[in-house]
C-alpha cells in the first residue's frame, strides 16, 4: 500500500462508523428516556433514587457483585428467566434510567438481581424474627403428607422433599432440590443446619412475597423472612447459614462485631449455630452494608411498563399494557 | 520441500550490500534497547503478578470461604485486579515493546525520542499500579477492562498519548515508500486506543449516557480492545515474523490488503453481541452478531495468507521458537474467531450468555491469539536487543507446551463447563443452585490448568531475567528448540 492519506483515513474512517453506529446512533435513540406515567401524571415509574441507594450501588460494584449477578431479565422466547421468577416481564431501557452505573452483569454464576427488591415481603407482613412461636403451626404443614397443599399455598417457601430421582446427598442440602415432584413417596425432608437448630421447619407462608420467589434459595427457620433486609445481612455475612450448596463468599468486612453497651442493637444479625457471636457481643453493619442492601431492595422492575408487553399473570393486574410498542427505543421486537 | 534445506535464520545475505544492511540494522536494534526492555520487563513483572492473581481468583471460585473475610482480597476485587493486570500491565506493555521494536525497524530509522518512551513505561506503569491498588481499596468502577478509577485512568492516558505520538513521529522519520503490512495494523493499533479509551472513559465517567446504553458502551470498548488493539497488535506482529522467520515474502499483498480492511470495518462493530437479549434495542445486538459473522472474512484471508506463507515450511516449527509460538497463536485467531461466532448466534448464546464459556472466549483472544504472538516475537527480539541467545532451548520448549496444554485445557474446561452450567439454568425444572454447581467441578479443572500456566509462566520469567542479567548464550546461532545439527541439516546464517 502506498500512501498515508488513504491508510489514515481508513483508519479514522472505520472507527468513526463502529463509534457512530453502535454507540452515538443509540444515545439519539434511547438516551433520552424519561419516565412514564399515566394520563393524569401520578404513578411514575422509575423513581429517582435515595442516596442511601445510590451509595449502595458503588458499594455493589467495588465488591464485584456484578460479576457473578446478571441484572437484566431476558423475554419469555429467549430464556427461562421469567420462568425462574426471575422477573414477570423482560427488562427494558426505560428501566435503568436512574442507573448510574448500569450494573447489567453478564454473568450468573449466582442468581438475576433484577427483581430482588420484589421478592421481598411486604412490610406489614414481615412476620417477628424468626425461631418465634408463630413458626410452630408451619412445621406439621410441612411434613410429608402435607407437602401438596403447602406447596400450594406458597410454592417456593415450602420446604419441601427432595425428587425421587435426585436424592440429597447431604445431610443439609435443604435448598439444593426444587419442589418439583413433591409427594408421600418422596424422602423425608432434609434440614439446613439453621433449620435443624432451631428444630423444626418454618415455610411461613404469611410472608410470601407477592411475585413468587424462585425455588432457590428457600426459606430457612431461625431465620428472618427471605429477602427482607435482615435476611439478605445474614446472607452476606454468611451465605452458607442460609444454604449450604451456595458459592457465594462471605463479605463479614462488611460487619462490625462489638460488644453490647447497654441493650442489643435493633440492627444486629439474627445468626445461629456457629455463626453467633459470643455471650455479651453483637454483629451490626457497617454503613456501606446497609447501602447495600438499601440498593438490593430497590432492585424492582415489577411496575409493567407500556413498551414491553408483560406475559401471562401480570396482564391482569396491569390495565396499562398495550401491545403496541411506545415510539422511541422499544426493545420489543 | 523438507526442513534440512531451510535456512533457520535471516535468509542467507551475500555480498557487501547484504553486510550494510545487517549492519544498518544492529544499528536499529541497538537503538530500540533500552526502551523496549524496559516494556518488557515491566510486562513480564505485571504477569507473574497476574498469573498469581489468577490462580487465587480461579481457586476461590469453587472454594469462596477462602481468605473472603478481607475486603481487599474478596474475589469481586481480586478478579478485577487480575483482569486488569493481564490488560493494561502484560498484554498492553508487552504488546507496545513489540510494536515499538517493530515500528524502528520498519521505518528504517533508529529510534528517536527514547526519552517519550521511557517516560510513557513510566507514566502507564504508574497508572496501572494505582488503578490496582484502586480497586483493591474499593474504587472499581464496575464496568469490564474500565475498572481503573478515574485518577488512574487519567496517568493511563497521558502515558499512552506520550507512546502513540513518539509512534506518529517516528512514522515521519521512516524511510522508504512501502509501508509494509504489519505497519498498517500497527498504526491503527495506535491511532485506534486513544480514540477508543478517551470514548469510554468520557461516555461512562465524564458525560455519562443513560442506563443501558453504559452497559452497552462498555461491552463496545472491551470488545474493540480485544480486537481493535490487541487484535491488530498480534496480527500485525504475525505478519512480520511468520515471512522473518522462514525468510520468504508473504503470499499476496491482495489478500493482506483485504483482511486488513475487512477486520477494521467488521471487527469494530462486534460487542453487542454479547448482551444478546438483552433490554437494547434488537437492531443493536443483530448488527454485533452479523459483524462477528462477517469478520470470518478477515479470518478467512488472515488465515489463508499466512498459510500459503508457510506451505512447505511447518517443519520449521520444529526448531524456530518464535515460528512456534506464533503460528500457534495465528491459528488459535481462527479458533477464537469461530468460538466467537459460534457463541454470538441467538441459539447458542441463549444457553451460553450468562456462563463460563464468556470467560473462554476472552481467554482465547487474550491468550491462545495474542499473547502466545507476543511470546513468539519476545523469542525473536530479546537477543537482539542483548547480543545474547536464550540459554536453554529446553526451558522454551517447556513453557511452550505447559502454555499450549494449559491454554487448551482451560478454553476446553470454559466451554464444556459454560455449556453445562447454561443448559442447567434454561431448564426451569431444576434449581437454579444444580447449574451453578455443575459447572464447579469444571473450575476445579479450570484451576488445574492455571497451574500449568503458572509454571510457564515463571519458566519464561526466569529465562528472561537470565538474558536481561546478561547470563544468555553467547553465540551466533540462534537457540533452537531441537538441535539441528542431529537431523543432518546444514544452518545457513
């Protein structure tokens, strides 16, 4: 080849059209989304953020979550997202717009966070922390004979036998098997430690959360209500309390340990078995935990949005969908 | 044609015009010492720094309770750090020194300026060391090969800027109207960087796009990184030391003016393909997948050329360590491309997105393509700038092949395990903790390989560090990897 002029220009030329077309042509497309709302201007979705949130989100990144947690839900016809619960409709631009960093993950070595902040129980009815008295009626609906029907009240919740053909291996493994084929003739229901100590299984249907959780993991007595905020503090201070088959490192640099001064501190962890701390301490945490958290349970895409046609359930409880795609940066096809 | 007929050096020079030249370009090798061994050198630091790293974050994968309780060795921060160790501290300074040496000797000139250079080793050594320390205090950005924080990216840049303009100027001083092959990519390897960084860091960190489309910047410059940096790097270094090695001119300029073009318009548009289904516009991520289908255009010639190149002359692999480690690496181009492709169809990718097999592909890139090159032309430049042999043909032959197996059986573990763990996790009956644990006892194999190249790896450092202490052979012929003189051949030099 001969010639600079033709080398540069091709040079420059090439990339001006990958740095045009795949990333300033879609900042004209979607980059401009705002939030919707419904004709008389209330219901907004999304939100703006709390700093707490926002916080939590660096927090989220500098660990590295985003390397093992996808945050993005794919429709019905390109995987089984929806199917695991994982979400009840695909995510859309729309969104992430208050997303700052945009943590979509392309990785799953560990559960979709899309819709964490979803799964959690409503607030009014979080049960009393767990190991409670209210634990008591649930550990004889979940006895063999009944797993149907309390597989039918709270699906995911239930404790429930593990599959014929799959039986657990170890003593433990509580959430390792789905509630696939529950049924008499199944083994007895194995325990997670947590669940052993305590003596009995708790599937605490009062705190099913609203969009079924996803069959793992499941919910543990002695524990608090899974994926409420006291849940997810023991699950990242010790990941294996709540299931023992999980991959998922512990982050206790998150947490304090300190002694009590006066009376137990309303934040402390509710830990059993080896993970408690000793007589007169407390675990509590620190102020990076608890944006991590804040963020986690703002994860929500669970509000329908008019540029994405939701499957099935929701397109009841949502007047709003419409089939047709809104202008401007629809992802539907 | 059979091997004992080669000649296994520069091809033979007779009459005084051939000494001029030799002597023209010791010169030129002389010129480009110092500032290229300190490339190196910096580079093979950050790879034993690197290869340390990855096997800890390989280990502690299958085994999370190791060491997790503190914050700078959680594996959501030591991963990072490794990435970007490999990235911008081995595979960008070891791919500089190259292009460096390169561009003196086919511009024909000595080096001018050494000062930029050494200073641009500095800067981006600085760079890289506090972007690590960075993340590991709980500064990463999140966002993949752009984890540096900011104060770090900024030293990165103005180090590049100080490399890429001495490469400008010494482009000015070149002599000679041909520009040979391995100078386009070169040149757009340079050009190219600046543009592509300076996009990312601006759209994510400066003047930051809404949502998505951060995602979506960031895959487009990991992937054009991947391609149009070390990409073009490691293709241009192939086109020079495949025809050097063997002393014959390579088969068609044509074909080499084709794949040149075609992989800088198809391969900068792939990225997008990997978010497959994900919340983007669809005609984003099916202008990515019909690019990565489209650079097996490029693929195909690349490949094709350096093939007709070397008809008749892969024996030579046989003796040459250079010619073996970068053929090794040229065809492990055309594997990383086909696995590309393969992965980025809607079908696949369904099954493969969110798994291992993504970490596959990196590492076929990265590694089987672009650093065995590199390997492969630090063979070749090393004693040139040292006046010294490698010492042991052994210890070549044991980092060649602890390399080949380790890659090998990495990209093997990767992909098997991703196609597992995928095919779990689209099967809604089973739970979803049955994918993540079938894909564990892959790891563990994952991390059997990390061994191996753990091995090469610290084979090749301390082979190194006895050149750089001038502890090599002192010989006019070249180490090679089995003796010559055993199969009868005559070496012509």
């Amino acid at each position: 080849m001969k010639g600079l002029a033709p080398l540069f220009l091709g040079i420059f030329g090439t990339f001006a059209f990958s740095w045009v077309g795949l990333t300033v042509i879609p900042n004209w497309q979607i980059g401009h989304l705002n939030p919707q709302s419904d004709e008389e201007g209330t219901d907004i979705y999304p939100m703006p953020q709390s700093g707490m949130v926002t916080r939590g989100a660096r927090v989220y990144a500098a660990n590295g979550c985003n390397y093992c947690h996808s945050q993005q839900v794919r429709a019905e016809y390109s995987g089984a997202d929806i199917e695991r619960k994982w979400g009840d409709r695909r995510s859309a631009p729309r969104d992430y717009i208050f997303e700052r960093p945009a943590l979509l993950g392309k990785m799953r070595m560990g559960q979709d966070l899309a819709n964490i902040g979803a799964r959690a129980p409503k607030e009014e009815e979080s049960p009393s922390p767990a190991g409670g008295p209210s634990s008591a009626p649930q550990a004889a609906a979940a006895s063999p004979g009944t797993v149907a029907s309390a597989k039918a009240a709270s699906p995911p919740q239930a404790t429930s036998p593990s599959p014929p053909t799959a039986p657990a291996t170890s003593p433990g493994a509580i959430a390792s098997k789905p509630p696939t084929s529950p049924g008499p003739a199944g083994p007895p229901p194995s325990k997670s430690p947590a669940a052993a100590a305590a003596g009995g299984t708790s599937p605490a249907a009062a705190a099913s959360p609203p969009s079924a959780g996803p069959p793992w993991p499941e919910q543990t007595a002695g524990l608090p209500p899974m994926y409420s905020a006291a849940w997810h503090h023991v699950h990242l201070y010790s990941p294996r309390s709540i299931n023992l088959d999980s991959n998922m490192p512990s982050y206790r640099f998150l947490y304090q340990t300190r002694r009590i001064s006066d009376a137990r501190s309303s934040d402390a962890l509710q830990l059993t078995g080896s993970d408690a701390p000793p007589e007169g301490w407390e675990i509590v945490p620190t102020y990076d935990a608890k944006c991590l958290v804040a963020y986690m349970m703002a994860l929500n895409q669970s509000h329908p949005l008019k540029d994405v046609r939701s499957p099935g359930a929701s397109a009841a409880s949502s007047p709003a969908t419409s089939p047709s795609p809104a202008p401007g940066g629809q992802p539907a096809k | 044609m059979n091997a004992t007929g080669i000649p296994l050096k520069e091809p033979a020079i007779s009459a005084a015009a051939g000494d001029t030249e030799q002597f023209e370009r010791a010169l030129i090798d002389a010129s480009t010492r110092v500032p290229v061994l300190i490339f190196y050198t910096s580079a093979v630091a950050w790879l034993i720094l690197g290869t340390l790293l990855a096997g800890f974050v390989s280990f502690k994968l299958h085994t999370p309770d190791l060491l997790s309780d503190i914050s700078f060795l959680t594996w959501g921060r030591v991963r990072p750090v490794h990435m970007n160790v490999m990235v911008y501290g081995w595979a960008s300074m070891a791919g500089m020194g190259t292009a460096i040496w390169l561009m003196a000797r086919l511009c024909r000139t000595v080096l001018r300026y050494p000062l930029l250079l050494v200073a641009g080793a500095g800067f981006w050594n600085l760079g890289v060391f506090l972007g690590v320390c960075g993340i590991l205090l709980g500064d990463s950005t999140g966002y993949q090969w752009l984890e540096f924080p900011s104060y770090a990216a900024i030293i990165l840049f103005v180090a590049y800027t100080l490399v890429a303009s001495w490469a400008v100027l010494m482009f000015r001083f070149r002599r000679g109207e041909q520009i040979y092959i391995t100078q386009w990519y070169l040149l757009a390897a340079f050009l190219w960087f600046p543009w592509l960084y300076a996009a990312g860091q601006l759209m994510l960190f400066v003047v930051p796009v809404q949502g998505v489309l951060q995602a979506a910047v960031g895959w487009w410059y990991a992937n054009n990184l991947l391609f149009l940096w070390f990409g073009a790097i490691g293709l241009g270094t192939a086109y020079y030391m495949i025809p050097k090695v063997i002393g014959r001119p390579v088969y068609s300029y044509h074909l080499a003016t084709i794949g040149f073009w075609s992989y800088a318009l198809f391969s900068s548009w792939t990225g997008m393909q990997r978010l497959v289904d994900g919340p983007f516009p669809a005609w984003m991520v099916t202008a990515s997948i019909a690019a990565t289908i489209l650079t097996l255009i490029p693929v195909a010639t690349v490949g094709l050329n350096h093939h007709m190149t070397m008809q008749g002359y892969f024996p030579l692999m046989r003796y040459s360590p250079t010619l073996r480690f970068t053929v090794f690496g040229a065809m492990s181009y055309t594997v990383f491309s086909l696995v590309g492709v393969l992965i980025s169809l809607r079908s696949v990718a369904r099954y493969v997105n969110f798994t291992q097999a993504s970490i596959a592909y990196s590492h076929l890139g990265l590694y089987a393509f672009f650093t065995m090159v590199i390997f492969g032309s630090m063979y070749y430049i090393v004693p040139r700038l040292i006046g010294r042999e490698w010492r042991y043909g052994s210890l070549i032959k044991l980092h060649f092949w602890a390399s080949a197996y380790g890659i090998g059986l990495m990209t093997l573990m990767l992909l098997a395990g991703g196609l597992t763990q995928g095919t779990g996790m689209e099967n809604p009956s089973l739970a979803f903790s049955e994918s993540v644990e079938s894909v564990l006892p892959y790891l563990r194999g994952r991390s059997l390989s990390g061994i191996l190249l753990t091995v090469s790896h610290f084979v090749f450092a301390y082979h190194f560090g006895l050149m750089l202490f001038g502890l090599g052979r002192k010989s006019t012929v070249p180490t090679f990897l089995n003796p010559v003189e055993a199969e009868g051949a005559e070496v012509a030099h």
